[in-house]
C-alpha cells in the first residue's frame, strides 16, 4: 500500500467545497458538520479548527475537518471520503488522521469502519438521505403511498407555502416542542450564524392555512450541493392536515431548483420513534448507517 499522508488543507472556502464535491460528486462534499462554515461557527465559539487532507500517494482520498477542545479533539461525519475505497484503507486513514492531532481524537464516520485501533463508544446510529437527482415526477413517484396521499390532501385543501425571512418564531415554537419532547439540537443561534458563515444558506419556510395562519414551519440549511433538515414544528392544525408532508415535499423541490442534490433528514434513532422514521423515510429516502463512535488509536 503507498504511503498514507496528512496535511493541513491549503484549501480555502471554496477551495474546500471544490475538493469534497471532487472527492463525492453530486453528494455535495459530505454532511454539514464536514462543512467550511461548520468550523468558522465552531472556531467563533472558541473551538480549535483543523482541516486536514489525506492523500495515498499522489491522490487525495480524504478530507477532515477536526473541531478541538483542551486536548480533545472531534471529527463528526468525517472524514470525507472517496467513495470504494477498502474498509482497511479507511481504517489506516483514521488513525494517521489521529497521529496529525495532538491529543485524544473521537470520530462519527460517515461509513462503518471498525477494526484495530479503533474503540467504538456509541453504536452506529441512521440517518434518512432523500436524493433530489430524478426528476420531479419520479420523486413523486417515489413517495410512499400514504405519505403521498397525505401531500394530496394538503395541497387540495389550499395550505400555501411561503418563504420566512424572519424565523426567529419558527425557532421559538421548535424550541418550545424539543423541550416538551425532551430531545437535543444544536440551539437556534446556530442557525442565525450558518446565515453569516455562508450567506445564502438559510432556507426557511412557513406553511400558511387557508386564513393566513402559520400552522408548520422549517428550515433547512444548505452546504454545497447537500443541505440538512435542521428544524421543524407544527401546530395541532399543521399536524392534523398534513401540514409537515407539504413543507419538506416543497422544499426538496426547492432545494432541487437551486442545485442541491442530497438531503440530510436528519437522525432515525431518535426518541420520537417509529412515527418519526416512517415519515421521514416516507419521502422515498434511504436509511443510511452511519459508523460507531469511536476512539481512534493513533
């Protein structure tokens, strides 16, 4: 096997967006906590930000970007990998990536990788990945039957979509249900300063009925030709008229329309339950397994 090297990326913003839709084309350059604008927020809240590549050779195989805290150091999603590439490769790839940060390094990859030198903390977990690539009409197409119907009956009854420039309710209202649910997400300031780091990147919806109420709302925030269901909320009427089904079947289109072609819909492990799995893998999305948490050896 050539040799395995690991450099910090001379990449800047674009250059960094450039090489991981190289590495995954058409994936968008891998998932949100991969992106440059992820490790401008986290650097802003003090964090220690490494963004390294890993080559075999001559060829580049790999992106990282590391987020650091007192010796500590965390790859989420990452790193970005070429796709084909051998389990032991990747594994080799993880624990040179582990030798170039000084300290302790824990990693969710995007793939499973197990094996030595790798002491696997948290059990892999699932992610539901909708593809905008096929057309409109297959996308519809693909739709579950009922999740379909559902989308139907919300769009004859007249419940309008609309852009919402001022989310700040929409982030109140979804932090009001996560603390009534009792799950975890990254605080609404976060999506306040994804708009900052990368302008643009924002898409917030409103799901208006027929008086012009809001009754479900969501934003979803783009990275590359990948973007991330980041929240969502609906009211009792938004539930009970199929509300939510309208908001992410409208903005997957509108997402397709501005060049993204993969969609994150977020975790399927989550305490909500298999209501929550059966609605977002309705959409025609797949469950893709993330790997386990794991404390890399260097």
């Amino acid at each position: 096997m050539k040799t395995l090297d690991v450099f910090d990326s001379p990449c800047d913003s674009a250059g960094w967006e450039l090489a991981g839709e190289a590495l995954v084309p058409g994936a968008g350059g891998g998932a949100l906590q991969q992106d440059w604008a992820y490790g401008v927020i986290a650097a802003g809240a003090g964090r220690r930000v490494r963004r390294l590549e890993i080559r075999q050779g001559t060829e580049r195989i790999g992106l990282a970007q590391a987020i650091g805290r007192r010796g500590l150091w965390l790859i989420s999603r990452g790193p970005v990998f070429a796709p084909g590439l051998a389990p032991d490769l990747r594994r080799a790839a993880l624990r040179a990536v582990a030798r170039a940060l000084p300290g302790v390094t824990l990693v969710t990859p995007e793939e499973p990788v197990a094996g030595f030198g790798l002491i696997p903390l948290v059990t892999a977990r699932h992610q539901a990945i909708w593809s905008l690539g096929p057309e409109e009409a297959h996308l519809r197409a693909g739709l579950e039957a009922k999740w379909r119907n559902r989308l139907a009956a919300a769009e004859r009854a007249g419940l309008r979509l609309v852009p919402e420039p001022e989310p700040g309710w929409l982030i109140r209202a979804e932090a009001d249900q996560r603390a009534a649910r009792g799950y975890k997400a990254l605080p609404g300031e976060f999506i306040r300063a994804w708009e900052i780091a990368r302008p643009g990147g924002v898409l917030a919806l409103a799901v208006l009925s027929e008086a012009g109420e809001k009754i479900a709302g969501g934003v979803f925030l783009r990275h590359g030709r990948g973007a991330s269901y980041q929240i969502g909320w609906s009211g009792e009427e938004g539930r009970a008229r199929g509300a939510h089904n309208l908001l992410l079947w409208q903005a997957g289109l509108r997402l397709r329309r501005a060049g993204v072609r993969r969609l994150d819909l977020g975790d399927i492990n989550s305490e909500a339950g298999a209501g929550l799995m059966r609605f977002k893998l309705g959409t025609g999305a797949v469950a893709q397994s993330l790997g386990a948490s794991a404390l890399v050896l260097p």
